[in-house]
C-alpha cells in the first residue's frame, strides 16, 4: 500500500520517509514512480474551472506548467517530508538560483544581509554582485566569532546567511546559537543544508528559517541534473513561492524524474559515503604529508565537538592540506589519482578530488589560520569527494599519488 501524503509519514523514520514520500497515489497511478508529466498547457473541462483555475496557487492542483504538474509535486512534497516542520518546498532551477530566489524574496533595497564568510563562492559573489546591485549592503562575518557576528547587526539587517561546515575549508559553526541571534535581532536565517541534507541536520528544528540545498548535489546523486530547492515554514514558504513564481522559475519534469530517482536511496548512499570518508580521513591523518585533515565529523578535528551535538550525519565531503610543498606538488598529487575525477560539484556517486586555496574566497577569516594550529604553516590543500567505489581502492589510489608528491 502506497502511503498517501506527507501527512501519513509523521513519525516514519528518515530512510521511510526518502523511499515513500511524494508516491500519492493520484500521482502515481498503478505504477511505483509518478510518470514524467510533459505539459506546458493544462486543459480544462469548460470556461467555468479556466475562471476557476486562478483562485488557487498549490501543488496538486493543474494550472499552468509553469505551476509544475505531478512529477515536481511528488519531489516537492517529499523534499517537504523529509525536513521536520516545513510547510512547503520550492524548486529552482540549480542551487544558485534557489539561493538567489530566497534572497530576493526576503530582501529589499536598503536591506543589510550578514553572509558567513566561508560560504560557497557563488553565495558570496551573489553578495558582491546581484545583491548590491539592488541596493542591498552584504556584511561577511566569521561564523566562529559569535561576538563579531553579533557586533554586525544593525536596523537594517534582516537576514543572515548561513552553511556549515564552510566550503573548502569546512569550519563547522554554531548554527543554532547564530540562528537563535538573528531571530532575537528580527533577521531570517538562511541555511545552504547541501552538505548534511536534512537528514543529518533537521534545520528548521534546529531554528533556522529557511534551508536550502543544491539538489545537483546528494538528492540526485547521479551528476546528471542541476536543481535546487528551498524548504520553510508557512508563511515564508508562501513568499518564496509567490517570488519564484513571479521570476518564473520552474523545474523540467524529466530532471524532477530524476531527482526524485535518487532521491530513493539517498539514506543508504549517505550512510555509506559517510561512512568510507571517515575511513580516509583516519587514515590520512596518521600520513606524514599531511598538515591536517579538515573533516568535522573526525573525531579531533576542528569543529568535531559542536558537529557531534547537533548533526546526526555527514557525507562524504572534506579537505586536507599538505605538510609543506608547493602549488605544483599538490597539483601533481592529484594529476596522479586513478579514481578520483577532477571536477567541480560533489554528491555524485563518483569520486572526485579538487585543489583548494581559499585565501582568494575570505574577505574576514584568514588562510591560513594564524592562530598557532598545524595549518600555520600549510597553504596548499585538496578537496576530496569519496563516492560509492570500495575505500580500500581509493586510500590506494591516494597512496600512490601521495607517493608522486614525495617523489616531487
């Protein structure tokens, strides 16, 4: 029996909700998957429902494609499912543009918006670039400086964008703690929740406002579509609809097929990811290369203690920088891997492995550290993204490219 709506999932565990969420059977019809609904023009029985038809504004009901059809209401409302205390969800076109649609939607000019410093380049770059362009005031703060942080509030400031951990260097902060500060200063906190999901951090539960996610990431986890989505409560759910309608962002239904495809068995491929970059990063924090291995959910790592107490998960993304060397050395370390790609996005099945130098990405925090840590004296870092391959072949592959690195 397929269970009907998100509704009958309240108390289902996660790994339920992910595999029977959005499978409404109206949906679904005597199939498992709901069919790929192709459709720019929804019909109607006569010109009373087309008078009708503009009176409502909710999934489920035909409209107009632009309103989407079954294949992205079964994604949205399982997307919805999946994050405790969301009233709905809102599909983008990528990641990007759900960051962007939020921002617009929650900002006006004048505005002043706090931007974690170690956020994903694009976020930070939308700071500099499409937001001050509408006249609103980007702030950059370091998320592990609560003071700091609290210092740059103003009357002006009504919303605070948050990620944890931080993109390439992955500091993992006090979300709660600076979520809970920007409510009391009257600003919304904006999660980009790409890297754990909602299924290892619960953002709303945890006090944030709106979280979104990449779905290009985990949620498809094939590296074949580009998609975003951004989850809150009633009422901001209602104007995040409202502004990407009216930006008319929409989502294909052949990439919501697919999102929803990977969606199936995102649970077991997170716990399995989780699972071997932990294995990795033990065994690349014993290498005598190595400076330090930026992974928060090593025990030891910085920000292990705070990712212990509010996540109940990870993924297989982190860092590591070399112990000395140059630029050139940590690039042919990389050239060397067999397994691992090189290229940009993560989440995908596949592994993949990137050099990091995130000086160029920080306006506040420092690169390297200057506080006396293993990373004072290492600059030349890597960006691992362990997928689904057997870990013993991948800590292989490493060690022989590691073997190209001493040889240089």
């Amino acid at each position: 029996m397929i269970l009907s709506d998100t509704k009958s999932l309240e108390g289902a565990g996660p790994a339920t909700k992910v595999v029977n969420a959005g499978r409404r059977k109206e949906w679904t019809g005597p199939v498992v998957n709901p069919p790929v609904w192709r459709a720019s023009t929804h019909l109607y029985e006569n010109t009373a429902a087309l008078a009708e038809g503009p009176r409502h504004n909710e999934d489920g009901r035909f409209f107009y494609g632009r309103r989407g059809a079954p294949t992205q209401w079964a994604l949205a409302e399982a997307l919805t499912a999946l994050e405790p205390g969301a009233a709905g969800t809102v599909l983008y076109p990528s990641g990007v543009a759900a960051i962007a649609g939020v921002m617009l939607t929650i900002l006006k000019p004048g505005d002043v918006v706090l931007i974690t410093d170690n956020a994903y380049d694009p976020s930070r770059a939308m700071g500099k670039g499409l937001l001050t362009d509408f006249g609103i005031e980007p702030r950059y703060f370091d998320p592990l400086d609560v003071a700091g942080y609290e210092a740059l509030f103003c009357e002006r400031t009504r919303a605070v964008l948050l990620e944890a951990p931080g993109s390439l260097s992955m500091e993992m902060c006090d979300l709660p703690l600076l979520a809970k500060i920007a409510r009391d200063k009257g600003a919304i906190s904006v999660l980009d929740n790409t890297w754990a999901s909602s299924l290892g951090f619960p953002a709303l539960e945890r006090g944030i406002d709106i979280t979104l996610m990449a779905l290009t990431k985990h949620v498809g986890g094939h590296s074949d579509l580009m998609m975003g989505s951004a989850s809150a409560g009633a009422d901001l759910y209602a104007k995040l609809r409202a502004r990407a309608q009216q930006l008319g962002n929409v989502v294909s239904p052949d990439d919501a097929a697919l999102a929803l495809r990977g969606l199936r068995t995102l649970d077991v491929r997170l716990r399995q990811e989780t699972a071997s970059a932990l294995k990795i990063a033990e065994w690349l924090a014993q290498r005598p290369e190595v400076a330090q291995v930026l992974c928060p959910m090593l025990p030891g790592a910085p920000g292990h203690d705070v990712w212990k107490r509010d996540f109940i998960g990870g993924c297989g993304l982190f860092s590591f920088v070399f112990k000395g060397g140059t630029m050139a050395d940590r690039n042919r370390f990389i050239d060397a891997l067999g397994l691992f790609g090189i290229g940009y996005s993560w989440g995908g099945f596949e592994s993949l492995a990137i050099p990091i130098d995130p000086a160029g990405y920080r306006s506040v925090m420092t690169w390297p550290p200057v506080d006396g840590s293993d990373l004072a004296e290492a600059r030349h870092g890597v960006r691992l993204t362990i997928g689904l391959e057997d870990p013993a072949d991948l800590i292989a592959d490493i060690e022989q490219a590691l073997t190209a690195w001493q040889q240089a």
